[in-house]
C-alpha cells in the first residue's frame, strides 16, 4: 500500500502553507489521488508522493502575488 498524506503533512512537504494547499483545492489547481466523504458534507483527502510532485510543479508556476501595503494611522 502507497503511504498517504494528510492535507497539513502535505502542504508542508509541497513547501506551502495549508491555506495556500487550500485555496488550490478551492479553486481546481491540484486534486488528491484518494477522496473520502465521511459524512456531513466532509471530504477527507489523502496525498500520495505523486500528488505532491504535482504540487510542488503548481507552486513554481505561480506568481507572487502584490505585496500588502501597510495600513496608515489614523489621526
């Protein structure tokens, strides 16, 4: 059987925040090989190796984003 990852073991591994892993779930970047309903509307995701090669490629193809602008000081 292949070793699987959590969510948060494999943002880490990819080098990214759990947000981050996330917000590409979000938005239909990068899928999971294995998808468990468990129940309520819950989905739990398992990541392979091959599935964190393939996050790490969807890191090194983003652009970073603007910098915040840090908020002024009101009078």
């Amino acid at each position: 059987m292949k070793k699987t990852y959590s969510t948060q073991q494999a943002a880490k591994k990819m080098g990214v925040s759990l947000r981050t892993l996330n917000r590409w779930l979000f938005r239909g970047l990068i899928r999971p090989s294995l998808e468990f309903s468990i129940g309520g509307g819950r989905t739990l995701w398992r990541w392979t190796d091959a599935d964190i090669v393939r996050g790490r490629k969807v890191k090194a193809a983003q652009k970073p984003g603007p910098k915040a602008k840090p908020k002024r000081k009101r009078k």
